[in-house]
C-alpha cells in the first residue's frame, strides 16, 4: 500500500470517529439544554452540529471517491434531501 493510499484509509476512519464522537456530544448538549436548561450546552450544541456538518461533508468525498466520481461531483440524491 502506498503512502497516499495508507493516508487516505488512516483520514477516512478518522473522519468516520470524529461523527461518531460529535454525533455523541451533540445529544449529550441536547440533554443537558432540556433537562439543566444550562444555555451553554445550546451553545455546545451548535458547535458540535457544525463540526458535524463538516465531517459529513467529508464523508461524501470519501464517497465520491470510491464511487470514482470527481471531487467537485455532487453525491447521489442530494437534490430533493432536507435536513433540519
């Protein structure tokens, strides 16, 4: 395995961890909002959300990329999703 390859299977299951852990923390800042009602968890959860967002982004290239489409190419189904 080349170095490039080795790379980019070391970042993918980084990646995949990363929405694991802020997957894990954005419930754990949802809870703690509802049930302390400590507004810093809300601002937590933002956080968290966002970096989330990033990390699936991510994930699409990765997609993409086994796929063998392009890197600018947008993912299967993109249009017609919502997400809220």
């Amino acid at each position: 395995m080349s170095k490039e390859q080795e790379f980019l299977k070391e970042f993918e299951v980084w990646v995949n961890t990363q929405v694991t852990i802020n997957e894990m923390a954005m419930t754990e800042s949802r809870r703690v909002l509802e049930e302390e009602g400590d507004e810093r968890a809300a601002d937590a959860y933002i956080r968290y959300e966002s970096k989330l967002d990033a990390y699936r982004f991510i994930q699409a290239k990765f997609d993409n990329f086994k796929a063998g489409k392009a890197f600018h190419d947008l993912p299967d189904g993109l249009f017609g999703q919502k997400y809220y």
